[in-house]
C-alpha cells in the first residue's frame, strides 16, 4: 500500500452535511481492505472531530493519511479556540447550548472519546486562532 492523503473541507453550523467527511473516509477505508476494528475507531474519531468543528469552531479541514504502517488524523480549524484543554479534555465537560443539546450533542463526550479511539492523541489549541487536532492509529504489519 503506498501513501494516500485526502483533505475535508467542514463548515461552522452545517449540519446538514455534518458526518459527510468522517463517512467518506470509512469507505474508503474498507475500499482498502483496512481492519473493521481499527475502521470502526477511526470511523468515530474522525465523526466526533468533524461534529466539533461544525459545532464549536469557525470552520476547518480534517484531513487523513494512510501509510502502511499506520493511519493519521489532522483536524485544523480557524478559531475560537479552546479555552482549558485540560478541562474540556474531561468526560461530560461541554459548551454546548440547549439547542444543540436538543439536537443530541453536547454530552460532552467527543474529545475523550477521540482519545480512546487513537493510539497517539495531541491537541494543540490558541484562543483566537484555532485548534489543531492530530491522532495516529497503527496498522498491524500486513495490512
Ligand atoms: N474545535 C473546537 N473549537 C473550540 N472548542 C472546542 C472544539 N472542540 C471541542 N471544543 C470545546 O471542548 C468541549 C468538549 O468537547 P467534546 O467533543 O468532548 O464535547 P461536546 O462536543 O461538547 O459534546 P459531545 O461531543 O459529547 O456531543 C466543547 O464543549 C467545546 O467547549
Ligand atoms: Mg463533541
């Protein structure tokens, strides 16, 4: 298997076509014969950081990488920021207004849940300007 990247355009407040992107890179996944197990956690990582941004950010891109040793996740969004990483870090920490809990998000679960599904996690956030998320999950030899 050689190197593929692909880049996900994710608009603020669309939530018409929020989980598009995360969808997307599931069946291209399977198109590679990747593990259902490692699949299926990407496939929630990816949904979860791509719900964030729709949600809580100004809009952003995520994009995935797959060399055969392993799978990368890079979300990069354009602001506000995360005030205390470490806080929203926390299960059932959330921002999120009565309408979009409403909606069925704000639990508060996404990011520790992300961190879960990855086998190297790192949030990077600057009030003002931006998130950038980066998660890695590995391949098992011969995949
Ligand atoms: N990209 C982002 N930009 C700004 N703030 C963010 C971003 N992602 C997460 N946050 C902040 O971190 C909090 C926790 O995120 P997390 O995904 O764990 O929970 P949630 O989105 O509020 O609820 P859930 O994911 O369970 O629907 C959010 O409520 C929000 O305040
Ligand atoms: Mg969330």
């Amino acid at each position: 298997m050689g190197n593929i990247a692909y880049d996900f355009q994710i608009e603020k407040d669309d939530f018409e076509r929020a989980g598009e992107a995360s969808s997307k890179i599931k069946k291209i996944l399977r198109q590679l014969g990747i593990d259902s197990g490692i699949i299926r956690r990407v496939a929630i990582a990816a949904y979860e950081v791509e719900i964030n941004l729709v949600i809580h950010s100004l809009g952003g891109t995520i994009s995935i990488s797959i060399d055969p040793k392993s799978i990368m996740i890079i979300a990069k969004d354009i602001g506000p920021g995360i005030e205390n990483v470490e806080l929203a870090m926390k299960e059932g920490y959330s921002t999120a207004s009565d309408k979009i809990r409403e909606m069925g998000f704000g639990a508060g679960m996404g990011l520790p849940n992300m961190k879960k599904c990855a086998d190297s996690f790192y949030i990077e956030s600057i009030i003002g300007k931006g998130t950038i998320i980066t998660m890695k999950m590995m391949l098992k030899d011969g995949e």
